[in-house]
C-alpha cells in the first residue's frame, strides 16, 4: 500500500507544474496536457525528491496510483532509513505540535515569519530545537536563512541525516594524542553542525558552532569518543560558560577523561 505522503507530495508537485489537480485514479495524460509534460514531471521529480523516472516509464505508469508506486520503489534513505516523505510526515507532526498558530502545511508552503525565516518567537525556537533533536545534528543560522520552503527543509534533514555517520579511527603509534583528538573532533563537529573545516579552530566557542544543541552534543561526544566526561561547571548553562568553552579546552578534557565503562577502548 502506498504512502499517502507521498501521494500528498505528487499532488502538490503535478498541480505547482501544471497548475492542475487530480484524482489518484486519473488519467495523467488526460490532465497533464501540456507539450512534453512527462519530461518535465520526470524533471521535477529529479529535482523535488531525488528519484529518477524516466519520461517512458511516467508515460507507462498511466496513472497517478502507478506513478507513486513507482517512485517510492526508488525512494534513497538516509542513515536512519527514512525516506524523504517520511521525514516530510515527520516534519508535519513538529510543525502541528510545536506551532500554536496555525499553518497551512503542504510540500512547497513557505515559512514566511516562521523560524526558518528568522522568527525568534518561543513556538519556532520550539521547533528547531525538535528538529535538532529528532535527527541528531545542529542546525547553523547560515543554512536556516537558505531554506525558506516545507520542502527545501525536508530535502536539507533529510542531507543531514544521510551524512552523520562518524567513526573514531585508531590512533597510530607515535601520533599526538592531543592533535588526534583535535582532528577527529573536528570532523564529528563538521558533521554533526554542517560547519566548514576551517570554521573550527583551537579557540573557537563550542557554544557558537551549536547554540542550541550544545547538551546534546555532550551526550554524542562521550559516546563517539569512548569516554566519561564530568558534567562540571565548565558546560553548565546556567552559568552561561558554554559560550567560553573552546575547541582547545574540550580537546585537553578528553585526552585527559577516563574511558567509559561502557565502551570498549578505542
């Protein structure tokens, strides 16, 4: 049985590009009739949910019923397995819950005054954060101000998502234990922030590169990294220190912290 998600998603993809809307048992060729129409809603569907059909095999399809099936057979998944209309459904389900205003939720509905268009109300800091979260990496100011669509927020988690997998390598004999830290390190922060490599010095803040993910991360770090870290003064909020705490001085803490009973030395 298909998703209904993703029926949603080609609803509002066929009726953006054709300016028409249709039944799922209808008859694509009689409502899609604009010149090469299965070339461009083979395009479309390229660009909007990474599927490759071809105009052929949209043209076989017939159908709007057959044409979903047909893409969800070839639907990519992320590292969790999700698929983008999953991520879609689930992005639904934050927006419903962490909004008290309402919003018209559909794949190209704009965010307009919400929080990925620079709100700081309470309801979009809220979602952010749930968004944050659910998939497990921070979300930089820099690429909130790139998205402005349902759609273009499901197609960057869903990015995200397929890039988090991270795994400590070994450390050679004779190599600096404070400089493989550093760099491996650097490499979760890459991942788990979407922040550049040279965006991440000795002195860079902690706090600055994840603002709002930063406790979270603490619980990722000693897990990746094989090791116990105190929950010390040093990464407490409430006295406002996350924002002091540097690469350099996060690097001196694990080197220096015992492994983890938990983990098996790395």
């Amino acid at each position: 049985m298909s998703d209904p998600k993703t029926t949603e998603i080609l609803h509002s993809i066929i009726t953006a590009l054709f300016d028409s809307g249709m039944s799922d048992d209808a008859l694509l060729a009689e409502h899609l009739k604009k010149t090469g129409w299965e070339q461009l809603l083979s395009s479309k569907l390229q660009d909007e949910l990474n599927v490759h059909i071809t105009a052929e095999e949209i043209r076989s399809a017939g159908r709007l019923v057959k044409l979903v099936e047909v893409v969800e057979s070839r639907l990519a998944r992320d590292s969790r397995g999700r698929t983008l209309p999953e991520i879609y459904a689930l992005l639904e389900r934050f927006v419903r819950e962490e909004l008290s205003h309402k919003f018209n939720y559909h794949w190209y509905a704009n965010w307009k005054g919400d929080i990925l268009s620079g709100s700081d109300s309470l309801d979009d800091v809220e979602l952010l954060i749930r968004m944050e979260g659910a998939f497990g990496f921070s979300i930089p100011d820099r690429d909130v101000s790139t998205i402005g669509t349902v759609a273009q927020t499901v197609r960057y988690l869903w990015r995200r998502s397929s890039e988090q997998i991270f795994a400590l390598r070994h450390r050679l004999e004779g190599t600096c234990h404070h400089a493989f830290v550093f760099h491996e390190l650097r490499r979760l922060l890459m991942i788990r922030t979407g922040v550049g490599r040279t965006d991440i010095r000795l002195n860079t803040s902690l706090g600055d590169l994840m603002p709002t993910w930063y406790f979270q991360f603490w619980k990722q770090l000693q897990t990746e990294f094989g090791v116990s870290l105190p929950h010390g003064t040093l990464f407490s909020r409430s006295l406002g220190l996350e924002k002091r705490t540097t690469i350099r001085e996060l690097v001196v803490l694990i080197v220096s912290s015992k492994v983890s009973t938990n983990q098996s030395t790395r």
